[in-house]
C-alpha cells in the first residue's frame, strides 16, 4: 500500500500518524511505503481545478492517486477544496488534534504591546486578531513552521542585542496551528492558545484528511479502524459551511464544530480582513447530520449579510488592503 503526501517536516510527520496507526494485519501480505509528492502553489499545474485555489496544496496527491501512483493521500484537512476531483473520496478523519490557533512569542494576547507587530499568512487570522485589537500591526509572514519560528527568534535577538527600539514590521509574535507545533514536537513554543470562541478556527483546522479512489474497497478496509465518527462529523460540517460559502483562501472564514454527546456544536465567523465587520453565529445539530448542520450554518451566515463581506473581502484581498 503506498500513502502519498507532501514533503515537508509537517506533512512527513502527519503521513507517520497515519502509518502508525495501520494495523499489520489489516496489511496483510502488502508492504506499507511512504510516496513523497512534490506539490508548489505557484501557478496552474497537473490536475489543478480553474479557481480552485486551494487545491496547490493537493493537486498532485490528487493525481497520483488517480493514476494509480499511490493508493492514499494524507492532507490536512484545511488545505482541502470544497469540491472533490472526480473519482476520488475523503474516507474520514483520524481524531483531531487541538483546532486552535498558537499564539507565540507572548503569553498572552494582552502581553503584545501597544502597536504590536504580529506575523501570519492567514487572511483569517489576521481579520480576528484585528477585530480583537485594531491597533496591532498585522504583517504576511510565509514559510514553513521552522522558518517562521526561526524569523521570529532572530528578530527578537536583533531587538533584545542590538535595536533598543523595534523598527517598523519587526515581529512581536506570530501566530501559527496549534496542531502542527505538537505534531512536530514544538509545543514548548506555544505562548498561548488563542480561544475558539473568538478566534473561530479555519475549517478543518487541526484534522487530518484521508483521501482515495472512489471505490477502492481495499483501502478503505485498511483505514476504518482509525477513522473516528466525531472528528469526521466535525469535519463534514465545517466543510459544508465553506462549500456552501464558495470560500477561498482569501475568505476570512472560520468554522469549528465539537461534539457535545450526540450533537454537534458549530460556530462559525465571516469577517473583513481589516477586523472592522464580522458576522459570528453558534447553531447545534445531530451528529450524524453533520452537512445539513454546515448547509443550515451558511444560510443563516447569508441571511446575516456573510455573502456581502465575503465579496468585499476578495476585493480587499485583490487590493493588497
């Protein structure tokens, strides 16, 4: 059986999750190897669907798995477009690691200083942390979760040695998943968590995303054992609300449901990137109809005025705002 991902530190230790958690005898006599799929998000490559921006993150797992190159893609679940590609199907979703958002660099949201500088690539997360603090200076920071801590250690060295006064877009804090700094063993990293009442996460923030060929029987028998129902509910719902959004990565959207016994939880934030409007709702379900709970989700955003904001939002984004 060959599980496809992508190559960095994040997605290499998240496929190990997936392989450690596969029982042998499930295997049978097949062997079990990790297939790295180089992916990039610049420009329109190999399976990429016009518009379909997310998909520079998959479309090439996504590929292989359609030519019969790998027989499983493990994604993280955020990275995943509403629309599935042809002939392939998620599976499920082994139990979510921590949704929330890591704040790092301070102890606190209160801790950052007046004017404080904050770094992320979020569009999401810098709409919530403007909306909570207007005044902060929130700047792109890009890279994978090594680099971006390294940038936020050098410039807190240069300003502690070297600069008595910060200079203009010198990092304060960043912000970055919660789940992928333990997935890497980093956790000591993390300031705080940042609540998910407020800073509602992206959907499928924290969840992993098992993908195959519509079909494949085999696979999904390897797989079931892992699969847990409540993080795949909670998954299908947030998912729902994105789809039914036509949300993007220029979409300040978050959307978080939690299973509360037999029911679903779901809470949901659309806002500007500049945090100055934002539209919030909680609304409650069964568990096990989860993409009718996302559906009711994004009506009741749209009656509030989320299909507005999301249409200036992409403008804004377009615009550099």
């Amino acid at each position: 059986m060959k599980i496809g991902t992508r190559g960095s530190a994040l997605a290499l230790a998240q496929a190990r999750l997936v392989t450690q958690r596969i029982s042998p005898w499930s295997l049978g006599d097949a062997g079990l190897e990790v297939v790295v799929v180089n992916t990039s998000g610049d420009g329109l490559r190999v399976g990429e669907r016009p518009g379909g921006d997310k998909s520079r993150w998959v479309a090439e797992l996504e590929h292989a798995l359609l030519a019969g190159e790998i027989d499983l893609a493990v994604h993280s679940a955020k990275d995943v477009p509403g629309d599935l590609v042809d002939g392939l199907e998620l599976l499920g979703s082994p139990v979510r690691d921590a949704p929330e958002d890591a704040l790092i660099g301070v102890a606190s949201l209160e801790d950052l200083p007046e004017q404080g500088c904050v770094g992320t690539s979020s569009v999401r997360r810098r709409a919530q942390l403007l909306a909570a603090r207007a005044d902060l200076e929130v700047v792109s920071l890009r890279g994978n979760v090594d680099t971006r801590l390294r940038k936020l250690a050098n410039e807190v060295s240069v300003a502690e040695d070297q600069q008595p006064q910060r200079r203009p877009g010198q990092f304060d804090a960043i912000v970055l998943a919660s789940a992928g700094l333990r997935r890497l063993g980093r956790r000591t990293d993390i300031g705080c968590a940042l609540d998910t009442e407020h800073f509602v996460p992206a959907p499928g923030q924290g969840a992993l995303a098992l993908q195959a060929r519509a079909g494949d029987e085999a696979t999904r028998a390897i797989v079931t054992d892992m699969i847990d129902a409540e993080a795949t509910a909670c998954l299908t719902a947030e998912r729902a609300v994105a789809r039914a959004l036509g949300a993007s990565c220029n979409t300040p959207l978050g959307a978080h449901a939690v299973a509360v016994e037999d029911r679903l939880r779901l809470r949901a934030w659309v806002g500007l990137p500049d945090g100055s409007e934002w539209v919030l709702d909680e609304l409650d379900g069964g568990l096990y109809d989860a993409a009718e709970l996302g559906e009711r989700m994004a009506e009741r955003l749209t009656t509030a005025g989320a299909p507005e904001l999301l249409r200036r939002a992409e403008e804004m984004a377009v615009g550099g705002a």
